[in-house]
C-alpha cells in the first residue's frame, strides 16, 4: 500500500431540500453571483425557480451563463470567463451534471487570470488563484461535485482531456436526489455506467490496497443491485438517492487511497468517441469497457477474475468479461458502436484520432497494435 493523504474540503449537503440552505451558504462567500447551467431544463423542472428563490433571499446580484453542453467545450467556457471578467463574481453557482460543473471548475480558474480556458486546460498557463465554486447536482453520474478533476474538449484542436487541481473542488455541494427525477431512463442508465466504470478505473489501476478493492466492489454492488430497479421507477426517491450517493463516492477519492494511480485507458478512448460522435459519455464507456478488457484478458487474467469472483460470482476472466457486458445490455447501454449508429466505416476515423490523441492508460500501456484491436472489439 502506497502513502497518501486524505484531504477532501468538498462539504456535501445530501438529501431532501437541502437546497433550503443554499442562500445562506452562497452569502459566505458573497452576494455576487454567476450562475452556471445547461440547455434551460432546469426552469422546466422548478430547479431554476428553487435557485433563484434562495438567491433572492440574500438579496444576491445574479448574471446568467446558460448553454453548457452535455460534452462541455472550452469555447462555451472562455465565453463565461468573459462575462466572469467584467461581472467579477464572489462566487459561482453551478447548476446541472458534471459537463455545468467541470465547465465551471475551468471558470472559476480562467476568470481571475489572464489566460485561456485551453492553456489552462493543457497546462500553459498554472493559476494560483480559483473562484469559489458551490454546485448544485441535477445529474448522478461524474462525482464531480466533490472531487478536484474536470474535462474538457476543445472542438478546434480535436482534443478532449482532463485537468486536476486542487483549487477546484467545489467548497459545498448540494444534492437533492429529487433534482434527478427528470433524468430520462436512458440518461440515468448511462450515469450508472459512468460510476461503475469510475470505479472500475480504480480496480485496475496501479498498486495494492485492499479496502480500497472493497470500496471499488461495494458500490459496483450498490449500483447493479438499485440501477436496473430505478430505471423502472424514475421517481423514486430512495432508489435515486442509492445512485447519487454511489456516484459521488464512485470519484471523490475514496477509491483510490493506497494506489499508485487509476488506470483511466478506457476513460481516453470514450473521450475520443465524444469527441468525434457527440455520444454521451457513459455510452461510450459501455461500449469501451468489455473492449479493453477483452484485449486485456491474457495480460491480466487474475486481476479481472479477482473482480468478476466479488461483483458477478464468475470463475474466469472470459465470464467477468460477458457478465459484465449482459449487465450493461440489461440497462439498455449500448456494448457495440453499431448500437449507437457509428457503422464500420469509421474505424479508420477512430483509429487516427485515437493516434493522434496518444490514448493511453496510466497502469497499463496502449501500443498501436492494442488500438487498432480495441477498435475492432468494439464492433
């Protein structure tokens, strides 16, 4: 086991109304407010009400940026910093899934310096200073409302990376499983995609740490035993808040104590499918996982069958891999690129933007040769 320290300042408020506390919790940082949301379903929903509620009872001066994408990019980002510039905000209010929040983490950067949300984003330019960034979550699936990492593509580049700074963990998060339950079923199915592959990407990252594996293990559990039974019941509270709660813990850190790293190959080669094809990211991420693995399943035939023996009760590497594809196929998650509509003809188009992407994992390195197999496999 590998040292580490353990140091999340993310104050997370969990449950029902807890919005109720917003206003108070915005006013510590100031009554200057940037607000930061998605495509407007939150006024369809009474979330944007709520907000503005709260906001108006601490007198709070508000700006608006709206319009974050569902695959966020940095030109919508750089065009809030401009805003964020003349307005000078105390505080950001992120309202929505992780592409509003991880869109506001880069903000709360670009906006008290000089540079580009890009050169941020491709370490050009190293802020010292961040915005306060309180989030509101209306979407399980990222954990970005309590940990230091965001993502971003740049639509010009055709790059889509991460970033990871400390100065951007969120200093409160509130989450009201009530504020998903306008999530489609195909929406939430791909959330519950993304937190078992979050933590799937700790499984098979580098270094040992066993109360780590039980963590990564138990909430895989949590969500295959409540995700398929919320999906047929949307509005249910306790089954939305399971979720939520699993897909906060899936990547706030909690995972990955006593590693070296994760792994995070799979999480490259989705990014370049959103990249290309606009395809949600937990789409992608059904899609991607069986493909590794299979081309992983004689390199590291111990480790997959050491997960398959806990999360599917299976007694090979070749089992883990199908059981784990029959429970993405069950939740109606796509496990090949024709069940997104991407047709054969674009794997020499996959292949080179992989190549020129470098995709790559951290623990478990991707020649040419694996890429252009990976590419096959999720055919």
């Amino acid at each position: 086991m590998e040292n580490f320290k353990i140091d999340n300042p993310t104050v997370l408020h969990f449950g029902r109304n807890v919005v109720r506390d917003l206003g108070k919790t915005v006013e510590k940082y100031g009554r200057k407010v940037l607000l930061i949301y998605g495509g407007g379903s939150i006024k369809k929903n009474g979330i944007y009400e709520e907000v503005m509620g709260q906001l108006k009872q601490i007198n709070a001066e508000v700006i608006e940026f709206r319009g974050i994408k569902p695959n966020p990019i940095v030109e919508d980002v750089n065009a809030a910093a401009e805003k964020g510039k003349q307005f000078q905000p105390d505080v950001i209010l992120a309202v929505g899934g992780g592409s509003v929040i991880d869109s506001a983490k880069v903000l709360s950067l670009a906006i008290p310096c000089e540079h580009s949300a890009w050169r941020i984003m491709i370490n050009m330019a190293k802020p010292t200073t961040a915005i306060p960034i309180i989030t509101v979550l209306t979407l399980a699936a990222t954990g970005s409302e309590m940990n230091s990492i965001a993502v971003l593509q740049n639509v010009e580049t055709h790059k889509k990376i991460p970033i990871r700074n400390d100065l951007i963990y969120p200093k409160h998060s509130f989450l009201d499983p009530q504020y998903t339950f306008s999530v489609p079923k195909d929406y939430t199915a791909y959330g519950i995609v993304d937190l078992i592959t979050h933590a799937m990407e700790a499984w098979f990252g580098e270094g040992s740490a066993t109360l780590s594996d039980r963590f990564v293990c138990s909430i895989i559990l949590e969500a295959m035993e409540y995700g398929p039974a919320l999906l047929d019941d949307l509005n249910n509270y306790e089954l939305r808040a399971r979720i939520m709660y699993a897909a906060t813990q899936a990547l706030n850190g909690l995972t990955m104590y006593g590693r070296v790293s994760g792994e995070w190959g799979v999480h490259a080669i989705g990014h370049i499918l959103s990249l290309l094809y606009d395809i949600p990211h937990g789409a992608t991420l059904s899609v991607a996982y069986p493909a590794w693995l299979k081309l992983m399943k004689d390199r590291i035939p111990q480790r997959i069958l050491e997960f398959g023996k806990v999360v599917f009760n299976t007694s090979t590497a070749e089992k883990t891999i199908s059981a784990l594809e029959n429970f993405f196929s069950s939740i109606e998650a796509p496990v090949r690129m024709n069940e997104i509509g991407i047709g054969e003809d674009k794997k020499p188009e996959i292949l080179d933007m992989m190549i020129k992407n470098k995709v790559n994992g951290m623990h478990y390195k991707l020649s040419k040769e694996d890429i252009e197999k990976i590419v096959e496999l999720m055919y």
